[in-house]
C-alpha cells in the first residue's frame, strides 16, 4: 500500500474534475498524507477475512409490476440546466475525435 | 408567547392536541425565534415562513375536527440534504444552490405525519463531508454557546438550531458521526440508530452503506419521540430493514439496574487532558449509581477504524456524487463537449473537500488499486463489526467519548486529516452500523477560552437495540441533568 504511484492529474481525469496547478499541487500532498495514514491497514492480517459491503442483512428486492405515477415530467424537467423540449439538452456526444 | 417553545416536544404536542394553544401560535413563536437569533447563529439556509404558516394553519383545523397528532405542532429543523417538496434543497453546496427538491424524503413525510411542522432547512458540511460546518459553500453556522466556536458537523446547523431554540427536533445524518459530535458540541442528544432502521428514500447520499437518518433534540424523550415516528420499512429504500419497531418513548427507564455497560480500553481517556478525563470518569460513576455494572472490554481494531472510514466513505461518495454532472439537476457551466462540460461543471460546482473525497475514491476504486485499498478496506470493516460482536458477550451498552475535545474555534483545523481525528470515536460504530447516542456529560474551559463547553457521552448498543439504548441513555440525563448547568452565549428564550 505505497502512494508513490498517486497521480492525481490522473485521478481527476477519471473523477471529471477540472484541477488548478494549484489544486493538483495542493490535494496531491494532502492526499498522500491521507493515504500514508491509511496505510496501517497493512499491520492487519486480512487474507482470510471475508469483505464487508452491508452490515445489516440484506436481500434483492423486487417489486410488483403495476403501473403507477412518476413525478411530474414538468417538475422534473425543471431543474435541468438546460432543456428542449420534453429532453433535457447536453453538448454533443456523437461524432467527437 | 415563547414559553411555547422552550419546553419539549411532548408538551408542545400535548398543548396543541388540547387546544391550550395552536400549533399556528407554536410556529409564530419560533418563527420570532428564529429572527431574534438568526443573525449570530445562522443555523439555517433557508427559513420556511409561508409553508411552516400553512402547515400550522391546516393541523389547526384538523385538531379542531377532533384528530389527535404525537407529535402536533412540534417545529422541525431538517437538514439541507433531505428533500422536502417544493423547498430549495443544497446539500450546503454550489452545485445544489438552485435546486428545488421535486418529492419529500420519507423520513421527513413521517415527521409531517405525526403533526411536526418543518420551520427551515439547516446549514451542512458540504455533501454532509465535515465536522464543523465549515465546509458549508453557503453560511457560516456558529455555536449557541460560543459564538466564536464551530457547532460541529456535519449537521451544525440542525444542531445549532435546537439548541438555540428555533426548533424542537432537528433531522440530521450520520455517516461517520454527523449527528453525534455536534449533538456533543451544542449540549445536545444525538441519535444514530442502527443502519437501516430510517428510510433514506429522498436524503442525498453520501455513503449509502454507512448513511443513517437521526434526531437532534434537547432531551432523550425528544429524541425516542421522533425515533418512533420515523423508524420501520419502507419499500422505497432497498437497504431499509423489515422488521418490527418496538416504541421506545413509552420505555424509558430512572435506573440502570442489572445493566452492564462496557468501557472500552483502547479508548484510554487519560490523553484527552485531565480535565476532559474527570468529565468522563465522573460519568462512569454516575452510571455506575444508577445501578449498572461497569465491565472494561476490548475492540482491538479499534485504531484501524479511522483508516478503513477514509477509504470506504470516499469510495462511495466518488460513485454516489457522480451523477452531479451538469445534465440532468444542479449547477452546469458549459464546454465544447460533454467531457469537458461535466469537468467544468464538477469544479465550479465542489468545494475543496467534496473534490479531495472523490478524488481519494476515485483512486482507492481505480484499476490496480481497488484490492489494495477498497477490498482491504471492507475486510477491516468485517473485523471492526467482530470486535463489537464479541464485546456485546460480556456488555449491553458501551460507554465512551463523543469526541476527543470541546466545540473548537473556526479555522483552527486547517489540515484536513486533523479534521477528520474529529470522528476518531463515532467511526467505529458506524462501520459495524450500530445504533450509538450522544447525550450530555458535562462541561469544561477550554485552554484560553472563557466560556463553559459541553461535552458528550457516546452509548452504543448492539444492532436493533435501540429501546435499551434510549432507556439507559434517559436515566442517565434524569440523575445528572448536565445540558441546564450553564447558559448560551446568545440571549435564553423566554420561559
């Protein structure tokens, strides 16, 4: 468990964050720090320790399928940015290099 | 006019149900409250004047028609991340500043169900991320009982607003300790029930596997109140747990016979200084007159809890926050594609530690990393949840500090991970989803300050035992009656 490897450019490419030099200089030293003191988790012995996602029990849930009211497409549609019609509107995806 | 509102939640129902006054007067009451002292606390981002009015209005004229409500007329402080129809609901973020919440979340409908009547959405950690408030891109929250000190966070300002009196019960949520430690900072109870028990249908998620929705209130009795009006299945969230709610409010005990309370060793109080060390000394033996057998157990992972928090709570913040991409809600600032909209978007509309935690998820879930630090992470969860396991054989409850110090002032915590040593006793328990409290336990000065600060004692109880919990935690505040032993900073309501 070694953050030598922290790119944090990297990171934040993947993340879709746009960085400052200044944030990448800055969040690269305090996020190493971070990771130095995570780090101790490598004193415990975990290999035969099963991984927990959920405390609690839990189970798939399903449920009928019965038509019923959604929210309001007007209401909805309304705390989009920007809109066309019954569509929210986005830049272009399609056809880029 | 005021007396109104500086007794607790049962009285104030109990008025309104009576008619001895109506839950209109209640509201007109808090709503001067809240005007009076706004202006030092700043506890809300937003105050709800016309639909606390109506709300007021409408459980008027059903009590006259002769329905009965628990909690009728009680004003309702709820957190800014819980969606509240028709209500700004910012998340205390730029990227939600806008945003008008389109359904109620359900903890906040079975809150409206018994008669409480939400008076303002309370100032936040950003995306609940923080434990002072500070990270709030829209208000400062200061505390009622020093207005140069945090209120704590990430729920400061459902704490600040209680304590102050512009509510009775305040909603908040507990990732990693949100509602405990400023319940501890602002003298206030703090209850995080057991994973799963309140519905998070319509809270923005931070870490939906550690997020638990939770009262603030002045009183345990406050707290079982709202506790039994909001906990129970709801089919709406997928991770709430079905299985039957026992009341606790008609449970609570004056004694803790019988009742064997575990201190924790590796929680030695003795290096939080002397005087925060008698404060919980001196609460061992109150506990231990009231009845209870004081056992030392051991949660030897104890000190990995911190660690395994830091990677599990930004993996899953860096996946939940994901969908604030400028498309469908939220704040978009424009690019020449959609990659470069959403990089945009996500810069202007985060603040600095909202970004640190996506970015620190971001790796701990990247290729070649998720094994070394995400799964490793969940493995420590596993032997932090059999620590507990194993001290429940020989305890029911566990004692132990809320936090390792006293409300602190504002920017005094300027490195992020000294930030995040503020949790260092509320992690654990979140991690193995326990339902665990804060309530009142004394008061100490603060090196080179000058006024008396609150501090809390944390009591934790296995899974689903929320009705001990909150019995042992009422007996404790009846004997020693902490929270009324020194006074705010800002003006005391009338009583």
């Amino acid at each position: 468990m070694s953050s030598e490897n922290l790119d944090i450019a990297y990171v934040a490419k993947l993340a879709r964050i746009a960085l400052t030099e200044e944030e990448v200089a800055r969040f690269g030293a305090q996020l190493g720090d971070l990771l130095g003191h995570v780090a101790t988790l490598a004193d415990l012995d975990l290999d035969s320790i099963p991984a927990t996602a959920q405390v609690v029990e839990s189970r798939n849930v399903m449920r009928e399928d019965i038509e019923r009211p959604s929210l309001d497409r007007e209401v909805v549609l309304s705390g989009a940015p920007q809109r066309q019609g019954a569509f929210v509107r986005v830049p272009r995806i399609i056809g880029q290099v | 006019m005021s007396s109104r509102i500086s007794s607790g939640a049962k009285e104030i129902a109990r008025a309104v149900n009576a008619r001895e006054c109506s839950a209109r007067e209640v509201v007109e009451a808090t709503l001067e409250r809240i005007a009076s002292v706004e202006p030092q606390v700043g506890a809300y981002l937003s105050v709800l004047e016309r639909q606390a009015r109506e709300g007021a209005d409408a459980l008027d004229a059903r009590i006259a028609s002769g329905e009965r409500f628990p909690l009728a007329g009680v004003p309702l402080a709820v957190k800014d991340n819980l969606a509240l129809e028709g209500t700004v609901t910012t998340c205390g973020s730029k990227m939600l500043e806008r945003w008008v919440a389109p359904y109620t979340a359900s903890a906040v409908r079975s809150m409206l169900a018994v008669g409480a009547i939400p008076v303002g959405k309370a100032n936040m950690d950003e995306f609940a991320m923080g434990s002072s408030c500070e990270n709030s891109a829209l208000g400062v929250t200061r505390n009622p009982y020093d207005l140069e000190r945090v209120p704590g966070g990430s729920s400061g300002g459902s704490a600040a607003s209680v304590a102050a009196y512009e509510a009775t019960i305040g909603l908040g949520s507990d990732t990693g300790g949100s509602i405990r430690e400023p319940a501890a900072f602002c003298n206030l109870v703090g209850f995080k029930p057991t994973y799963g028990r309140i519905s998070r249908y319509g809270l923005i998620a931070f870490a939906s596997s550690l997020d638990q929705i939770g009262p603030l209130t002045r009183n345990v009795e406050d707290a079982a109140l709202a506790y039994d009006a909001m906990a129970g299945f709801d089919p709406m969230d997928a991770t709430s747990v079905d299985r039957a709610v026992e009341p606790t409010a008609n449970a609570l005990r004056e004694d803790l016979q019988g009742v064997r309370i575990g201190v924790v060793k590796q929680f030695d109080t003795h290096k939080l200084g002397n005087d925060i060390d008698d404060v919980y000394d001196r609460a061992l033996h109150d506990l231990e007159a009231l009845g209870a057998e004081i056992v030392e157990v051991e949660l030897p992972t104890a000190d990995y809890g911190l660690a395994t928090y830091y990677l599990i709570a930004p993996a899953e913040c860096s996946s939940n926050l994901a969908r604030f991409d400028g498309v469908r809600y939220g704040l978009r600032i424009d690019g020449n594609d959609v990659a470069e909209m959403n990089e945009r978007s996500r810069a202007a509309g985060f603040g600095p530690e909202v970004k640190r935690r996506i970015l620190i998820g971001t790796y701990a879930l990247s290729s070649g990393y998720y094994d070394a630090y995400y799964v490793r992470a969940q493995k420590a969860r596993t032997l932090v949840a059999r620590d507990f396991a194993k001290a429940f054989e020989s305890c029911d409850l566990i004692a132990a500090p809320a936090t390792s110090s006293p409300a602190f002032r504002f920017k005094s915590k300027s490195d992020p991970y000294s930030m995040y040593l503020m949790d260092y006793y509320t992690i654990p328990m979140s991690l193995a989803g326990l339902p665990a409290l804060s309530v009142p336990c004394g008061w100490v000065t603060p090196e080179g300050g000058e006024r008396a600060m609150p501090l809390g004692l944390q009591l934790t109880a296995p899974l689903f035992a929320e009705r001990a919990l909150l019995s042992a935690a009422h007996a404790y505040e009846r004997a020693t009656m902490h929270a009324s032993k020194h006074p705010m900073q800002i003006a005391e309501v009338t009583r």
